[in-house]
C-alpha cells in the first residue's frame, strides 16, 4: 500500500505524519487490496482540513473533516473511512451468506447458512459435462457495486443484472490487469 500525504498551505511535520501512518493501518484490516491512500492536509484561516481518498481495485472511498486541530480532522476523516470499510465488508460478508444458501429453502437449525448443500446439477452436451448453478443476484446493482462483489471473491467474472439497463451483464478481470464489461443485449 503506497501512502502519499500532501499539505496545502501547511508543513507536514514527522510526528504528524507518523499519527497518520498509524492510523492508516487500521484501515488495511477491512480490506486488504488497497493500493493507494491520499491524505490532502490544508488550513484555511482557523479550520484545519485533512482529505483521506483510499483507492484499490475496484474500490474507491473518500471523506473530508474539518475541525480547529489538524489531528482531530485526521481522526475524524480516517473515521469516516473505517466506517464505509466497514459498510461494504458486512455489505459483501451478507451476500455471500445469501448466496451459500438456496433461495427459498431456509438454513437446519444449527447449521450456518454457509455450510449447507447444494444440489448440482449436471448436464451432458455431446462431449462435455456441464455444471448448472442458479446462484444469480436477483437484485440489480451498479457496474460499480458488481466489481466490489468480484474483488471480494477469488472469481474471474461476476454476472449481474444492470440497474441502469435492467439487462444481464457481466465484469471480468482482465490478463493485463483492471477490469472489463460485457454487455450484450438479447
């Protein structure tokens, strides 16, 4: 993770910088492919500002505090952070759950969600055997909100239903790195 922390207007001095590390490394515990954190420090007459952007694959968070400390706005900031973080954590944890468990066929009692069976189904065609899963998200999400949901997993694509287009998509990595969009209209 590459940490770059930029002053407007204002000296950034070690042991300010050094509570900002600190502090920043709590935030890789709640998502660990974070490449890049922007810690933007600036004084405009008696307000102190600090501007945390977190970046990684697929992901983006940003906020902004002001307060009359430089070290509370940092606070704060990394704050708002941690808390998004957390958001799409649980967010992502609580899909998965609910993609562990077949729609319309409730968990055994004492059992985790995640450790229930699910019957395959296979197909033959000519020569190849074929797989039949009906794990779909049946909500319609974001090309955004589809590439956290393939970060988070060790896929190499995610389908999905478009919210803008209503129609079935599909993001995938790509071999020279990012991400890629299939959309293809029926």
């Amino acid at each position: 993770m590459q940490l770059m922390v930029t002053g407007r207007h204002v000296d950034i001095t070690e042991p300010l910088r050094q509570h900002i590390e600190k502090k920043i490394q709590k935030i890789e515990e709640y998502f660990d492919r974070i490449i890049e954190v922007r810690v933007v420090l600036s004084v405009e007459k008696y307000r102190q500002f600090a501007e945390v952007t977190v970046l990684g694959n697929g992901i983006r968070f940003h906020s902004r505090e002001s307060t009359e400390d430089m070290y509370v706005s940092v606070d704060k900031a990394i704050e708002k952070i941690e808390k998004q973080l957390r958001r799409q954590a649980t967010k992502v944890r609580q899909t998965k759950r609910k993609k562990a468990v077949e729609p319309g066929m409730p968990a055994p009692a004492g059992m985790a969600p995640a450790a229930t069976a699910r019957a395959e189904i296979v197909e033959q065609y000519g020569e190849y055997q074929v797989v039949v899963s009906d794990q779909f998200p049946t909500k319609p999400m974001t090309v955004e909100e589809a590439i956290m949901q393939l970060d988070t997993s060790d896929d190499d694509f995610f389908a999905f239903v478009n919210q803008q287009t209503n129609e079935v998509n599909l993001v995938f990595r790509r071999k020279e790195g990012g991400y890629g969009l299939l959309r293809r209209p029926f």
